[in-house]
C-alpha cells in the first residue's frame, strides 16, 4: 500500500520545504520537507550542502517509502487507505522506532482502532516543549485515521 493524496498533503503542509539544513524543533538537522537521511541512508549533518526543489522531492520519496514500510512491517491490523497513510505521516514524523514501541502501535495490533486513534495526541511535542503544530498535526492524522473510504 502507498501513502493517498490527503496522507501525503500532511505531510507537505506541515514539514514545509527547506532548501537549507535547520534544526527542527528537537534540534535533528533536517533538510527538504522534514529529511533527516540523505538518499544513501546517511543523517543529515549541518554542513550538508543546500538541495534543489527536485532532490527534495528524491528526499521525500525515500522518506515516505521507509516510513510505508515501516508501517506495513509493524502494523498488523488491518487498515484502509486512511489509516495506512496516516500512520506513515505519523510514522515520517517520529520515526519507526518510536511507532514501534508506542501504545499507539499496541493498540492498533489489538485491533483497538478507536483505542489507538486517542494515541496520537500523546505524540505533540518537540524538544520537550508541547508544540502547536504538532498538536494541528496529530489532529490532522487522528481526524484522517478515522475517515471512513
């Protein structure tokens, strides 16, 4: 399965484009819309180089096929388009470690869809600090999570 349109547009919105390295608010170095590894696995770094709008489009791509196959690989359950790709916008955001070892994750593989839709409040801060746009994001992901086809 592969991320949709509305799965796909959280991710854009909310990540932006940065041609330039930043540190995002947890302080990673993060490049093109929210890429923390190169298209050779390696984590951004400060120095690296600016991007074109075309390589942070390449970035992306590689960012959302490790998160779809995280999501497949960890999740269990059943899902529909909505709920796969919400959770690979989740999964692009806090990464496959932290969707693996979250309740959110448990929940969903007890087949506790409601259950684990009430998790992704629990995923809005960064650096420690509860941030508004994680807690826009995460209302964007439950609200899609629970879209019915």
């Amino acid at each position: 399965m592969k991320i949709n349109e509305e799965g796909l547009a959280i991710i854009k919105y909310y990540e932006g484009c940065s041609l330039a390295v930043y540190r995002c608010p947890s302080g990673i170095p993060t490049i093109g819309y929210g890429s923390t590894f190169d298209l050779d696995g390696n984590r951004i770094t400060m120095d690296y180089q600016n991007i074109t709008i075309d390589e942070a489009e390449e970035f992306l791509v590689y960012g959302l096929r490790t998160s779809e196959n995280a999501v497949a690989r960890l999740a269990s359950a059943p899902l529909n388009a909505n709920q796969f790709s919400s959770l690979v916008s989740f999964c692009y955001n806090v990464g496959g470690g932290n969707f693996q070892a979250s309740t959110l994750r448990m929940k969903l593989n007890r087949l506790d869809y409601f259950g684990a839709a009430g998790e992704f409040w629990k995923w809005r801060r960064g650096g420690g600090k509860i941030l508004r746009g994680l807690v826009n994001r995460r209302r964007e992901e439950y609200l899609l999570f629970r879209m019915r086809l």
